[in-house]
C-alpha cells in the first residue's frame, strides 16, 4: 500500500484539496496584502528580496508578508498549510513536485492572466515553458523564476600537473575522455594515478571524479543515461518504463565502473563520510558534475579555487544534461490574484536575476550582468550553462503524470540503484526485465 499514491485515494485526496482550495476560474480580486513563502538558504532568501524590494517600491500600495517553509520544494507542506488553512498567495514550487500541485489544482492557472496582459511567453526560455505548459490543456500554472543546469566542473591545477588539456567548454567531447581523465586524474599516497599498475586504490589522495549518483539522487545519473540514449522513464507523459532497455545498462555500469573498477569516481561510501561536492571544493577531487550554486560555495569555502567549468560531454545519442526549474505560482485558493499575478510577472521578467543562483529564463537576462556577465563567474559560464538548454537531448524533471515517487523509491527501482551503485549487483542484472517484473505494476497503480 505504500507506494499507491493515485487510484481511489489520491481521487479522495485531490477532490478534498480542491476543496480546500476553493477552485474558481475566476480571475482576479482587489486585495493588496500578498503573503509570499520563500524555501532555501539566507543567500537564497536574500537574492529573491533584493529585486522584490523594486517591486515593492513601485508599488507603495502592496504589502507583501514574507514567510519561509518547504511549501513549494516539499509538497507534503503545501498540503499540511491547505488542511490547515494556511497556505500563502504565492509559492515557489520546483519542477520536480510542479505537476503534483497542477494535477491536484493547488496552484492556478496562468493563462488567463498572461492574455489579459499580453505577456508574450515566446520570451521566456522554450525548453522551460514547453517542461511548465500542462498536457491537460496547454497552458501554464506557474512562471520560471529561473533554472539550474549540470555541467562540469574542473581543478584547472590539475589538470596541469596531469599534463591534460582542459576540457572543450562547448562539450565537444566525450564520456569515454572523461573516463580516461578520471583516471589519470586519480593519485595514491605515492603519486601513482589509477593507471598505473601500482597504483593502491585503498590509499587514494585525489579522486579523478565525483558524481551525484554516488548520492542515489536523479540529478547526477540522469544526464549519462539521456547522453547514452537512456532513461527511466518515458513517453510524452513520461509513465513508461524505459529503464531495462541497453542503453540504460550500458550508461549505469558506466558509473558504476568508474567507481569500482577504475577506483576513480567518489561512492555512496565515500559520499555518506563526506560528500563529494565538498572534497572538490577543498582541492580533493579534480572534475564535478554539478549546477551553478557550487560556485557560490567556492566564493564562500574556497575563494583562491582555480576552477572552470565545461558542457557536459556527449555520448553515442549526443550531449544531454538536466534541467531544473524553479517557479513562481499562486495558489489557486487566494483572494489576492489580480496582486498575486502582478507579483509573479515581475518576478520573472523585470525583477528576473540571479534569484537562487539560478539561471534567468526572461529574454537575454542569462547572458548580461545579473548572471553571465557578474562579478566572479567562471570564464565559460555560458557555454557550460547557457547554451545547453539549447541541446535536442536536454531534458527537465518535470512529473506530468506524478510517478516519479512512487516509481524511484522502494517499491520501484530503489533497490536496484542501491545495488548498481553499491557494486552488489551489475546493472545488466540489476535492470534485466525490471519492467515487467515490477515497475510496469508501480505505474498502473498510479493512474487515476
């Protein structure tokens, strides 16, 4: 029963949310009191306020309360403050729950406030508002505050000592180059990288590589698997099982060999002692894969870091990476939409910048000072962030049909991650008609 998130007891839980959300496709009221709850670090919460402060200049008249909380990164908050009737005017809710709050009408629909306005949403990053536009009908339920995007990271002193050129910035490279640098890149206590046939995989000083996957988390294998022409899931709604086909295979054994053949990638072991993104920052790992708030996290941890970064490499299907969004919504249940909406489009267009460190989705906004162009940015910022969202095989998050929990968890392919990473099993026996055998019952369970 754990894993039954749909069927007759999502129905009742939707309709009991809908209620209490009060839906109405009316747009608009008169209030100019706005609650707006904000999710994340104080630098997150900091970034969001300073360009609010120019909408709350402009408009003496709108009194915004901020609030902070999990509604919007955590769906089980949203739903704790409707029970409790208490949930804000306007949320910030991720790519990775935003269809959970569309499906449920938690979160209203924008469409018609952006014809009333004229808001022209060809301006906004195509691969975001394609991922934001609802398959139910066609429209959007929330603006992008901005996205973040997975590229590498490198050690640029390195790479030198190894005698490696860096990386093509553009990706114009592959995973078999990456491999190859991983291990050239991997050091014992002897100075021996992991190619050399005394090298001691139990005394290693320097790591060629680190990868998410190590921490079992979506945004560090996926992109392998995409390049590989791979996948969990597929379909428009993205509720078919795609992850035993051999392209899937092949891209997990990949990682999994990196960290346990070649010793040169960070594992789940090495990731729980301490993680891997940090060893990195700290001049222990040569190459990351990662998004653009580790460079915040040099400027505060490691200032003196000599780094850049690259697109991620292509594999036998092309370069891929994921794409993740936040957004701003308004809940579907306020009396303050006319302000509410007011708000959120400023938010996003006028107001848009490194809000969260993320990467604006309005226009050219990306590539001038509020991103590209900042003080302390990586030289090729925009090749390894910017431009990828440009690639066919780049790809979000998103959750049209809201499987994916049930699907990635213990019921679904959990445990199989957890053996493919930990080096119990290899991913061909792993993944072999997983499914038929088990995934394919998970997704019939989860429609409504």
């Amino acid at each position: 029963m754990g894993h039954i998130k749909r069927g007759l007891i999502g129905i009742v839980a939707a309709a009991a949310l809908l209620l209490a959300a009060g839906c109405t496709a009316t747009v608009g009221d008169s209030s100019k009191n706005l609650r707006v709850m904000l999710w994340g670090n104080s630098t997150d919460i900091a970034s969001i306020k300073a360009p609010a402060a120019a909408f709350e200049k402009a408009h003496p008249d709108i009194k915004i309360t901020w609030e902070t909380g999990d509604c919007g990164v955590d769906y089980a908050a949203c739903k704790t403050l409707i029970a409790g009737k208490n949930m804000p005017d306007v949320v910030v809710p991720g790519s990775w729950n935003y269809f959970d709050m569309v499906n449920d009408g938690v979160i209203a629909d924008l469409g018609p406030f952006v014809k009333k306005s004229g808001l022209n949403l060809g301006d906004f990053t195509p691969l975001v508002i394609k991922a934001l536009t609802s398959p139910k009908d066609d429209t959007v339920h929330a603006l992008p505050m901005g996205y973040n995007v997975q590229s590498l990271y490198y050690n640029k002193a390195m790479f030198a000592a190894a005698g490696l050129a860096e990386p093509p910035a553009d990706g114009s490279y592959t995973y078999d180059d990456l491999r190859e640098w991983s291990k050239k890149l991997t050091i014992d206590e002897n100075g021996n990288n992991a190619e050399s046939p005394n090298f001691n995989p139990q005394k290693i000083k320097q790591y060629g590589y680190f990868n998410f996957a190590a921490g079992l988390i979506q945004p560090g294998y996926a992109p392998i698997l995409a390049a590989f022409g791979g996948g969990i899931l597929g379909g428009k709604l993205g509720n078919q099982c795609i992850i035993d086909k051999q392209q899937t295979i092949d891209a997990f054994q990949y990682i999994q060999d990196l960290m346990w053949k070649d010793h040169s990638t960070i594992t789940p072991q090495l990731q729980q002692e301490e993680p891997g993104y940090s060893r990195w920052i700290k001049g222990q790992v040569a190459m990351q894969q990662g998004s653009h708030e580790q460079v915040q996290q040099v400027a505060d941890q490691n200032p003196t870091l000599k780094y850049d970064m690259t697109a991620l490499p292509r594999g036998s299907a092309g370069n891929a990476t994921l794409i993740q969004i936040h957004n701003w919504a308004m809940y579907q249940g306020s009396k303050n939409k006319d302000t509410a909406w007011e708000f959120i489009k400023y938010m996003a267009t006028d107001g848009s910048g490194k809000q969260m460190g993320l990467i604006p989705a309005y226009k050219d906004v990306a590539l001038g000072t509020a991103f590209a162009q900042a003080p302390g940015e990586p030289s090729h910022l925009v090749e390894a962030q910017v431009k990828p969202a440009g690639w066919p095989q780049s790809f979000t998050n998103v959750d049209p049909a809201s499987v994916w929990a049930a699907v990635s968890g213990q019921d679904g392919f959990g445990p199989a991650l957890e053996d493919i990473m930990s080096n119990r099993k290899t991913a061909e026996q792993a993944l072999a008609g997983l499914c038929a055998s088990k995934i394919d019952s998970v997704l019939k369970l989860q429609k409504k």
